[in-house]
C-alpha cells in the first residue's frame, strides 16, 4: 500500500551504529530499490562511529530510527531514554571469542588468567555474562581496538569478534609465517550463541513519545525495511554492489563474506523477519539481570511486535527465509 | 596659576623594584610658563626622564599633583597637548621613516596627501630626505633620532617634552637642530620643557635651566639665562652665554662636592 | 594576599553564574539528562563515580604529561635544530606538519600497532605527536627572533653556537614557549583521551567515557568531563605560575599584571 | 634583520631558498624512507630484538605495523576497491576537497573568535581574568565527547551539517591563536606604549597600528598550528554528523580494516597529511606577504663559530 | 705591518636597500697602532659605527681588507680580542644588571664567584652600586649605557671598539669615565676605537683623531693630539688642548663649509 497523494515523502533518519558496510545492507536496499519511496518515505541513513550512541540520536529526535542491540538499549531505557524495540532484525548473535589455536582456549574456562579483549561501549556483555556464568577467575579485561591487531600481535589471548566482520579480517591478514592469508583451522572460537549468554543484536528502536503519534510511520518503515533484507537474502550480491556504493572505499570480498554472514543472523526468522523471539528475549533479559546490566525486568512494554507483525501481513513472500542457505565466500588478502 | 603652562606642586616619585624601592623624586614644585623653554639638568639617573613622563602623564605620582593649563595632565594628554621625544628613538620598526613620522597626523586624523606632505616637509628639516623609505634598522643612531624629533614636531603640539633629543648628533647637526627648534618655537609659542646633559646646550636654549641634584631627584637651583631672544649663532659668543654656562656647571658641581 | 584572592574573584563568579545558567537551563527547559546532566545530578553522581573515574583520571593524566614532557622536548630540539640549520628547517618543517596534521584517529590504531595496545607508550607517543608541532612551531620563531643588535653581541664575543642557542636564543624565545606550553597543555588531555577512546587499559579517562557514554549513564560521562577540565586548568595555572616566575622580565607579563 | 655579510665573503655556496626547500625536503623524505625499510628490515631479520641481544624493538615491525613503503605507494594507485575503477587516491582527494570546506571555514571562524577574545580579554583585564580558566577548560573537554552533542544541536538549529563541522573544527583552532595573540598584542615595548598613550590614541588606534603589528610575529605561528588543527577538527567532527563523504569516513573505514588492509590506512594518512600542509603553506604564503623582509625569521648569521 | 693593532686597507662599503644601495664607506684606510687611543669623529650617518662592526667582524667591507693585529677580523674575534660598547646598550633584558655584566666572563668560562666579585667591582666602577638586581628596564638611559661599559670592560679585552660610549651622561659622570677608562688603558695597554660627537672629548682622551667626512664616508683627516700623558683634569686647561680642540673643529667644519 503506497501513499497515494501524489509523492509528498515523509522524511526520516535512521541511525545506524556504524559505518555503511553489509550488516545494514537491508536499508541500503530499501533505499536503493525504491521500497521507503513506496511507502511514502524519505529516509535519510546516518552513518554512525565510535563516539556515536544511536540510543541518543534517537531519544533526542535526531533521528526517527536507530538501530541498537538489545542490552544496550535496554540500558539506556534504565537511564531515562524512553525507546521501544519495534522490530528484531537479528535472529541471534554474531559475536565471537576468537583465540589463537595453539592457545588452547576452546571454551569459557580457559580464560581464567588470560588477557581478554573486548570493545566496551555494551558490547561486552556477554562476554562478562560467560566470565560470571562460568565463574572463570582472574580475566583481565582490556579495550582492543576495533581493528584485529591486539590479537595479531598476541597482545591478547582472546578477542572479541563479530562473525561478519573481525572474524573475517583476521583472515584477511596475512601470516608472515607462511606468506598466505590465516586460516579458520589457526583460530579456535567460542560463539557465545554456543555459551548460552548470546543476547539479542541489531533491532529497530523508536522512542516511545515519538511512536505514540506515528505507528502508520514506524509500520510503513518496518515493511520497507523488511522487503529490503528480504531483497538481500535473495540477492546478496546486488546488495553487496549497493553497499560498495554507499561506502566507496569498503573491500569487495569483506562484504561478501559480511552480507552472508548477516544473513545468516536474520534467516531463518521462524515467526517472520522482526518478529521477536520471545524465548530469545527471556534470555537476554535473564543474562543481563543476572548480569547487573540492567537492574531488573523492563517488562514487556520494552518492545512491540504488533507493528512488525502488521507489516509482515502486507508484504507478499517468503518473510520466514526457512529455506535460506548459507553460501561459501572466499576471502581475499585485505578484504578486497 | 592658570598662567602656567605646567604646574607640579610637591611631586614625589617612587618606584617599587625586587631590589628595594627607588625613590626617583623628591618633592618637586615647578611652574613652567606658557610659552617658556626650560631645560632639566642633572646627573644621570637623578630622575629627568621620570620626571617628564610625569607631566605627560605617563607615569602617575606617589605624592603631589601635576597640572597642565590648568588641567590634569590627563586632560592634557587626552587633549593632545604633547609631543613627547623619548630618550631612545622608539621607532616603530615595521614602519618606513616616512610612515613613521606620519603616525601622529595619522591618529590625529590628517588625510593622507596632507601626512605625506608633512612628513616630507618634516624629514628635510632633520636632513633625511631620500631615506624616506627605509626602515628604521637601516639607519644609523642619529639619524634615528632625528627621525623621532620630525616626528614630534610634525603635528605642532602644545607642549614638547624632549629628552635629550640631540644627544647622539655631531655639534654641526645638533647646532642646527637647535635653531630649527628655536624657530619653530618663535612661530607656534610651544612650551618646552627639555632634558640635556650639555650644559651650553641647556645656556643657549633656555629661558630656565632647571639643576637636579641625585637621588632623591630634587631640584637644586633654577637659574634664569638672561640672554637677548631670539637666540643667534653669536649668542655663543656673547659673555652673558659663558656666565650663564659657568653658574649651571657650578650649580651642578656644588652639589657633587658634597657627597 | 588578600589582593591574590582578589584576583580570582571574575574567575569563581563567572563559575557561580554559569554553573546557575546551567542548571536553571536544564530544570526550565526539562532537558533530559542524556543530552545534558543539571549540575546537581552530575555532582550527585561523583559519590559513586569516583572509585572508578579517580584512578582513571590519573592514569589519563600521567599519560597526557608523559607525552607533553616527550613532545615539548621533541619539539625544542627539532626547533633548535632548525633554527641552527636552515637545511633542516625547510625540509623539516614540512614533515612536521605532515605528521601533526595526522588525526589522532589514525594515529591511535598505527600506535597501537607499532608499540602495542597495551603499552603505555601507544598514548604517550599519539600525545607527543600532538604537541610537538605547536611546541616546535613556535619555538622555531622565537629562537630566530633575536634581535639583530644582540647577535652582534654575542658575535662579538665569539660565542658558539651553543652558547648562543643557551645564553640568547633559549631566554629570548620564553616568551614564545610559555604560550606554546599553554597550547600543548590543553592539547596533551585532548590527545590523551582521544587515543583511549581507541582501546587499552580500561581504567582511562577514554575508556571510561566510551563506557559510560555506551550506557547512558551522562552524569558520569560528565563527571569525567569535569575531573579532565580540572586537571587542564591545573596544568594551565602551573605553566602561568611558573611563567610569572622566570618570565616577569617581559614586557606581556608586565603587561598583564597591571 | 639579517646581517648583509652574512651572504658574502668566502661563505659556503648556498642554494636559492625555493631549491633548498626542495633538495632539503627531498633529502629528508628519503633518508626517513631509508630509515623506515632499513629498521623493517633489520627487526624482520632478527624476530623483532635489537641485533645480537635479546632487548626488543620498540616498533614492531610486521607488514601491519609498517607496511613496505612502495606498498603504500602502490595501494594508492590501484582501485579503492576491486572492481571499482577510481583509484585510492582519487577518492581520496574527493574526501579531502569535502573536508577541506569545513575545515576552512573553521579555520576562519576559530581564527577570528580567537583573535578576537584576545583583544577583548587585553582591554579588560577582568574578563579574561573571569574567563580564562574556562577558555582552557572548553580545550580539556574531551572535543569526541562532545561532537556528538554539537552535531545534535546543530541538527536542532537546522545548520547544514558541515557546518556543524566546521564548528566542531573552529573549536580546537580558536585557542593557540587566543593564547599566541594574547601574548603577542601585550608584546610591543614599552616605550611604544608611552608613544601612543601621548598621543591620546584611542584603544582601537593602538590596537590597530601598534599591537597588531607587534603581535604578527606570535599571530602566524599561532595560525599554523590553527590550520593543522582545524583539518583534525574537522575529521572528528565529521565521525558524529553520520557523512558518507569526507576524510573522517575514509579515515575511520580504513582504521577498522587496518589489520588486513594497513597499507590503505597509511595511504590515507598521507593524503589527510599532505592537506594540513597544503593548508599551512597558504597560512606561510600570507606570513611572507604581510611581514615585511625584516622582520621575517631572521637567520642566524654565519657570525658564530 | 704587524706592529699595528688594526689596519684597514681601502674599505668600502655599501648597503642595499628597497630604497637604492647607500654607499656608506668609501676607501678608507688606516691604521691603528697598538695601544693607541684613536677616536672617530664625524657627522651624523657619515658611517662611524659601521667602521666599528667592520673591525669588529660583524659586518664584511663590500672592498678592501681589514687587519687585526696580523690576522683577519674575523679570526680576532673568534680569539676574542675584541671588547664592544654599542651605540645602544644592548642589554639583554632577562638577565638583571649584574647578570648583563658577567655574561662575557660566563661566556669565556670564568667561574662563578670570580664573575660576580668582577660583575661586583666593574659596577662599583661605572657607580651603579646596588642595581645589580635590577632589570635593564628599571634604569635610567644613563645607567643602561654604563652597564654596558662595565660589561666591555669586564673582561679585559685587548682591542675595545667604543660607540659613543658616553653619550647618555652627564658632564661630570662623563668626566669620570673618560678618567677610569684612560686609568684602564694605561694599565693594561688596550688599544681603543672610540666614536664620539664631543670634540674636547676626542681630542682629551686620543692619541689621533680622525675626522670624518658625510656619505660617502672618508677619512678627512687624522689629527695627532700632541697632549702629554698621561691625561689628568689640567690637560683640559692647557693650550695646546685647545689648539687640538679647535683643530678637530676646524676640519670638521671645512667639508661642512663645501655641501
Ligand atoms: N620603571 C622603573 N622601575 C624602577 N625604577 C625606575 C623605573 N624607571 C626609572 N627608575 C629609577 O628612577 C631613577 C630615575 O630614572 P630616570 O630615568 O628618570 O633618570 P634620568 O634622570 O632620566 O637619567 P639619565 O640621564 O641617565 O637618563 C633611576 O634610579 C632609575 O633606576
Ligand atoms: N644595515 C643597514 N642597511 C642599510 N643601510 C645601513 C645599514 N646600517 C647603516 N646603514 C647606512 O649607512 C650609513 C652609515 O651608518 P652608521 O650607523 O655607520 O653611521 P654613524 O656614523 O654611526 O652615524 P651616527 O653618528 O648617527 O650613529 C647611514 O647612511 C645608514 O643609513
Ligand atoms: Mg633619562
Ligand atoms: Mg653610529
């Protein structure tokens, strides 16, 4: 259902949490594929950065949408900014303990008394949610850097990664040893989807005060969106070519690799792309209550799944992705 | 009183230094008139320059009062009664000679053909004409004080306050500078009241010559020339001029024997 | 004494009326406190904050004078040596830019890389990479800016080169690296915080501000904030101090005081 | 002030300044690039340790940590990225121009306010007395932590974003030019003072013919290091306002993929480098035109041995 | 040839400048025995102090030669023979009084309490007692000039180069320092260069004068001052000082009498 009365667009912004690569291909398809303009739509995309926190772009109306994992969100709710989770894009998490295989390091335990990296910002949670889960001793933390380097250089034992995109830069380096590109056979890595302390990732907040006056715009968002991770699942390698587009200096390969690891995250949604997963959720809530991250329950009022499940009922094909498998994508040295 | 062109009654100046204060003067009552050329001698360090920027409110007394036509010397220096020749040159030295000289009409708000014509005008009477354009490190040190010297007298104030102004000039240029002074003086009736430590340059000059005697700066005698105006170059000659010259240096003496 | 404490009365009220401003700002306007804290939510929060913004501000701080230290030194030796070899000045000069127009963005993952993100030269290094330039920039004028009349003072003595880089040009350009230290002061904290931003030690003043700042939690951001201005300021007043100190001989500082 | 003898008289041959430039820079290009394949080397060769001792390196010296320089050289020649057919550098020089708006105009705005708080801060005695530590403290506040914040009200006043860069930018160049001028403006001598006080001249004549003229020896440093500053306000400010164009981005992309793509990253610090010079060598262009011969830097004459 | 202290072979020298070059010396020759007391004297700009930076190496003649005592300037003043009273005192305005003083004796290493005991003596000499802790610019124009004396002096060079060294001072204080450095001189054979504008100054203290003609600087003429020495307060009163007064005068008036 479009807007009919003669292309006067909505504009909105959607910020995301970094800088354009395939983990938003999806809204860069919409865009490009004209889905936001069917709705009626004008979305402008906001590139995000280290220092930006897409909670509070949106709780200050910067930005109508923004995009934001679960935990940390919820943590910003627990300060005052006043977000709803109206669509859960990602499925189950893509983050990853990836160590050096002759370190041995194979499950939680191993960490006691090893130099763990991680990135802060609330993208720790669940690693410190293991650390507690499995009572492991005497881990000391440090910040890495959003580069693999700390790890390269056996600064530290084990470092965060996510699936789509660290896990693939490590092997996009070279091994100076051998002269050829790292192999998965020199990592050993812990999916935290596998250590029980995965907590939901990429979803779609708006702010409550906001939604209350504009459910018809956050529904037709949804729908668009969701046609265009659809879109990409079909046609990851459109998508990725949009996505080389919006960001001109991003490696080929990488994005490849990124766009069907991303999809691996969303596909299959079993109850349709953004519906929420209740089962998901009582973990997440239940690691970061245990956890202290958040202090108790939100409740349910934290997200909705009434508008998403509205859009899915407008959209015509396959919203589940059941069928979607994973392809093999081979790297090239520096991602290109 | 308001006949006087600068009053200062029981003025005292002390300076505040890491080492110790300096008390620079002591107690100086003096009234210049109107229209009078007064000369300040003394030893050096004895406070002549203190006390000119004392008049031309650059500096503000620790006691005693100054005034000027009946003003404060503020009112006087905001009513541009000064030129002020600083012992040294202080010429500005991102400005050419010419650009210097005009300074003052500038600020006074001359127009420029008017400045340049001046300033021209001005840089011949101190004979440096064709250096106009030079910058003043390309000068030697007298030429630099005449330079300050056009400078003062380019914009005819009121009241000069010259501080040795010839003293780094040969006899033939200082002797000439003097009759230009004296001259100007005849045709403008500017007061001026100026520090040397030539005594027949302070004879031949002066209405008054003013003797200061050390630390504490006081002022020990004023002797009154009594030479026929206007001022010639005979007057050198005259046995008036050498008694006058005698009584200064002797003033000046008698204070040294006593210490 | 009394007319010290005089001295800092513009300063304390300007603070007083700002730090109102700012509070009667943020309770009229209900501004909420994640675009900005009132003052009193901030100073509230420095109860808990401060086991663990303290140490972190420290080691910020030790981090930030480690390279201002390194940088100003760094950067009076490369003016020396430009200002004694006009050579080296005019193909120094341009790396110099080179490398301090490098934002520190960038630099912080290359240090990281060379010296290891642990390492607390990482920082040290981006910090003195900062302040080098405004440190030598300015030093570079001041050495040359000697008089030509004590050149040919000192000329006359036959002084060496060395000796007049320590008894003419050194003394000569106070003037300029007083400024230049004020400049590389607040810079150094910038430099500091910027690079942690970009991981090690977690107990950093940049660490802690991306932390909190990730959970919403502004207060403490800004308690952060303020404990980094306090340290800058302190800086700021120990270089002035020291300044009126060995600097009272000139005409700015004389100037200054009245 | 430079002693005509010193170009004379049996003194070494001398190079016109254009060329010396030139050669000198040439000679210290090379020399670092010598140093920087040799310490590669030498650390390659003996696994990281000073030769014959067990001591490390301080810099490491892998193909991340330093690239081999005609690698660097290289990836600026080829595509950004595969398939794409514009060359590193030329994307790189598009990001640049971009930047180079905001940074300008912050550049002459942060200029501008510095310059300016200075005069207002050496007329009144008692506002820079009251203002002054919180001139400091505004450059201790961390600038990444509160671009985001100037990017969000910027965006609630309506300005255009690289406006709000430039901002950003103006920010960190307003201080080294209030502080050089600060100095600067109360730098003439003494005795220039009493001059003009004689003359009555109002605040505004002495500042315009005594103090400014004396303070431009302070003012040109002051705005060198303001237009390196103003690039790097500029990149930060860009990370917060959510660009796809402009240096930061390409800067920020290259650093996250730094570990398996180092030689792009030094590459773009080449070039966001080369425009802080490039931004500098106008700032020296305008220094010569203003300052007369003489009072440019003087050089040490060959008098001492 | 080696038994001069200072021979200068037909020097010239010219400046270039925005404004045209100023050919300030023209084929000068002369020489300067060893331990004379030579004096230069001649109108304002007529190139006295360049004459001095020539000898003293801080300027290169354009043409000619200038010997020191067999060897080139410069290589005398690398052996530092050299002592030099500027035309203006050049006070470097870090350093208190009594640090300005010692910094030659720093320079060439003398130990500390050696230099302040000198610093200590030289000050006392030039009556400046109790300013060592003061900052050049908390002292008269006068006492700044005698700082810089003490400073030349302080070190005992064998060749002083003095540019109006007493210019700033007043008739008494002059008339002592004319009496210390003749003192000094006798005592340790220095040969002196001194530029002045006062005639009885020059012909008082020189052994020659030599008169100096305007732009293009000539030497005029070389005056023997045939005064026996040592010079005490009567020389002033004997004829023959006047005689040599007059004669000074008299060739400085002649070329004056040509322009
Ligand atoms: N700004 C100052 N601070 C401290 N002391 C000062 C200052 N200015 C002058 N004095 C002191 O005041 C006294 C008088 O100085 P002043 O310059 O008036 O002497 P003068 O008569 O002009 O001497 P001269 O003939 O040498 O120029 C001196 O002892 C000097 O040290
Ligand atoms: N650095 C320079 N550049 C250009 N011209 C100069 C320079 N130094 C001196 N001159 C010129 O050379 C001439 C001689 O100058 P010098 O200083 O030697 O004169 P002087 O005899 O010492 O005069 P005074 O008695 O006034 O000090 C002057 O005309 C002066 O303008
Ligand atoms: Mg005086
Ligand atoms: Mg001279």
């Amino acid at each position: 259902g479009g807007d009919d009365d003669g292309g006067e667009l909505t504009p909105v912004n959607l910020q995301l949490q970094w800088f354009a690569q395939a983990q938003f291909a999806g809204y860069y398809a919409a865009v490009d594929q004209g889905f936001y303009e069917d709705e009626g739509l004008d979305v402008t995309i906001l590139e995000g950065a280290v220092e930006i926190v897409p909670q509070q772009v949106v709780a200050s109306g910067q930005a109508e949408f923004g995009l934001a994992w679960v935990p940390k969100a919820l943590v910003s709710n627990e300060e005052g900014a006043g977000l709803v989770n109206i669509g859960q894009v990602f499925q189950r998490s893509g983050t990853l303990m990836v160590s050096w295989a002759d370190s041995g390091i194979t499950k939680p335990e191993d960490w006691a008394d090893k130099t763990v990296g991680n990135w802060g910002f609330g993208n720790e949670f669940e690693l410190t949610a293991a650390i507690e889960k499995f009572g492991v001793q005497n881990v000391n933390l440090v910040a890495q850097n959003f580069d693999m380097e700390a790890l390269l250089n056996r600064e530290v034992d084990a470092a965060e990664a996510m699936i789509y995109n660290e896990y693939a830069q490590v092997l996009e380096a070279t091994n100076e040893a051998t002269g050829s590109l790292y192999q998965p056979s020199d990592l050993n890595v812990i999916d935290f989807n596998d250590v029980g302390t995965a907590m939901l990732q990429d979803s779609i907040w708006v702010s409550e005060e906001w939604l209350a006056s504009n459910e018809d715009v956050a529904e037709k968002f949804l729908k668009a969106s969701f046609r265009g991770w659809m879109y990409c699942r079909d046609n990851p390698d459109e998508c990725v070519e949009i996505v080389l587009e919006a960001g001109p200096t991003l490696g080929t390969s990488h994005q490849t690799w990124q766009m069907n690891e991303i999809n691996g995250l969303i596909w299959p949604s079993p109850n349709g792309i953004g519906v929420m997963d209740q089962a998901l959720w009582d973990q997440t809530i239940e690691v970061a209550t245990s956890q202290g991250v958040i202090s108790a329950d939100p409740g349910s009022g934290a997200f909705r799944t009434d508008l998403a499940e509205k859009a899915l009922a407008d959209i015509d094909g396959d919203t589940t992705g059941s069928s979607w498998t994973r392809v093999e994508v081979t790297l090239n040295p520096g991602g290109e | 009183m308001t006949d006087f062109a600068v009053s200062l009654a029981a003025v005292s100046m002390i300076f505040e230094t890491a080492g110790g204060s300096v008390h620079a003067l002591d107690d100086i009552t003096i009234d210049v008139r109107d229209g009078e050329f007064i000369s300040l001698i003394g030893p050096s360090g004895c406070g002549k320059s203190t006390m000119l920027r004392l008049v031309g409110d650059l500096l503000v007394p620790t006691e005693g009062n100054v005034a000027v036509r009946g003003k404060t010397a503020r009112q006087a220096r905001l009513d541009r009664e000064y030129g002020m020749v600083f012992q040294s040159s202080t010429l500005l030295e991102w400005r050419k000679v010419a650009a210097n000289v005009e300074l003052p009409l500038e600020i006074m708000g001359v127009p420029p053909e008017q400045r340049a014509s001046r300033a021209r005008e001005m840089l011949a009477l101190v004979d440096l004409t064709g250096f106009e354009d030079n910058y003043p490190w390309q000068l030697s040190g007298g030429m630099q004080q005449r330079v300050s010297i056009a400078r003062a007298l380019a914009f005819e104030p009121s009241i000069l306050l010259m501080d040795e102004p010839f003293g780094a000039l040969d006899e033939m240029t200082r002797e000439r500078m003097q009759m230009e002074v004296l001259q100007i003086q005849k045709q403008t009736g500017t007061t001026i009241i100026f520090v040397t430590h030539s005594i027949p340059e302070a004879a031949f000059l002066s209405d008054r010559v003013a003797v200061m005697s050390p630390r504490p700066g006081r002022i020990a005698e004023v002797i009154e020339i009594d030479l026929p105006k206007p001022r010639v170059f005979e007057t050198r000659e005259d046995p008036a001029f050498f008694a006058a010259v005698t009584k200064v240096r002797e003033s000046l003496r008698g204070f040294e024997a006593f210490e | 004494m009394i007319a010290r404490l005089r001295r800092w009365i513009p300063a304390i009220g300007v603070f007083v009326a700002f730090i109102a401003l700012w509070e009667a700002v943020v309770r009229v306007f209900d501004i909420q406190g994640f675009i900005l804290p009132a003052p009193t939510a901030i100073l509230a929060a420095f109860p808990g904050a401060w086991p663990e913004v303290w140490p972190a501000s420290i080691g910020t701080f030790l981090s930030a004078l480690g390279g201002l230290a390194l940088g100003t030194t760094l950067g009076i030796l490369a003016a020396a040596g430009a200002a004694r070899w006009p050579m080296v000045r005019d193909g120094a000069m341009p790396l110099a830019i080179t490398a301090n127009s490098t934002p520190i963005i960038v630099l912080a993952p290359v240090a990281n890389a060379w010296f290891g993100l642990l390492s607390p030269w990482s920082t040290i290094v981006v910090v003195a990479v900062l302040v080098f330039f405004p440190v030598m920039i300015n030093m570079v004028r001041g050495l040359l800016s000697t008089s030509a009349s004590e050149l040919e003072l000192m000329a006359s003595y036959a002084a060496n080169k060395r000796t007049l880089l320590w008894k003419l040009q050194l003394p000569g350009a106070m003037p300029y690296m007083f400024s230049a230290l004020k400049v590389a002061a607040a810079l150094s904290l910038i430099g500091a915080i910027v690079k942690e931003y970009f991981g090690g030690s977690q107990a950093r003043l940049g660490q802690y501000l991306t932390l909190k700042a990730g959970n919403f939690q502004f207060e403490e951001v800004w308690t952060a904030i303020l404990l980094a201005s306090a340290f800058g300021i302190g800086l700021y007043l120990l270089i002035t101090l020291v300044e009126r100190r060995y600097m009272g001989w000139h005409v700015s500082v004389r100037a200054a005081k009245v | 002030m430079v002693q005509p003898a010193a170009d004379n008289a049996g003194r070494p041959f001398q190079l016109p300044r254009r060329y010396r430039t030139i050669v000198s820079f040439s000679l210290i290009v090379i020399a670092l690039a010598v140093l920087w394949e040799s310490y590669k080397w030498m650390g390659q060769t003996t696994g990281g340790v000073w030769p014959g001792t067990s001591l490390g390196l301080p810099v490491r010296t892998n193909n991340r940590a330093m690239p081999h320089l005609w690698d660097i050289v290289a990836a600026l020649f080829r595509p950004a990225r595969r398939g794409g057919d514009e060359i590193l550098l030329v994307t790189l020089l598009e990001a640049a121009m971009f930047t180079f708006r905001s940074a300008f105009a912050g550049f002459l705005v942060g200029s501008t306010f510095g310059f300016g708080l200075a005069i207002w801060f050496i007329r009144s005695p008692l506002a820079e007395r009251g203002l002054m530590p919180y001139v400091v403290a505004s450059q201790t506040v961390p600038l990444i932590a509160i671009a985001p914040m100037v990017v969000i009200w910027g965006g609630q006043a309506g300005l255009p974003t690289w406006l709000a860069v430039a901002v950003i930018s103006s920010y960190l160049c307003f201080f080294p030019v209030a502080i050089n001028s600060l100095r600067g403006l109360r730098s003439p001598p003494a005795t220039a003072t009493e001059l003009m006080r004689s003359y009555a001249a109002t605040p505004h004549e002495v500042l315009t013919k005594l103090q400014i003229p004396a303070a431009l020896p302070f003012l040109f440093p002051a705005l060198k290091i303001a237009a390196t500053a103003s690039v790097i306000g500029a990149i930060i400010g860009e990370l917060p306002a959510g660009l796809s164009v402009g240096l930061g981005r390409a800067l920020l992309s290259f650093a996250s993929s730094f570990s398996s793509a180092p030689e792009k990253l030094f590459g773009a610090v080449l070039l966001s480098s080369l425009l802080g010079v490039l931004f500098v060598g106008l700032v020296a262009l305008a220094e010569r035109r203003l300052i007369p011969e003489n009072r440019r830097i003087a050089e040490i004459p060959e008098f001492a041995t």
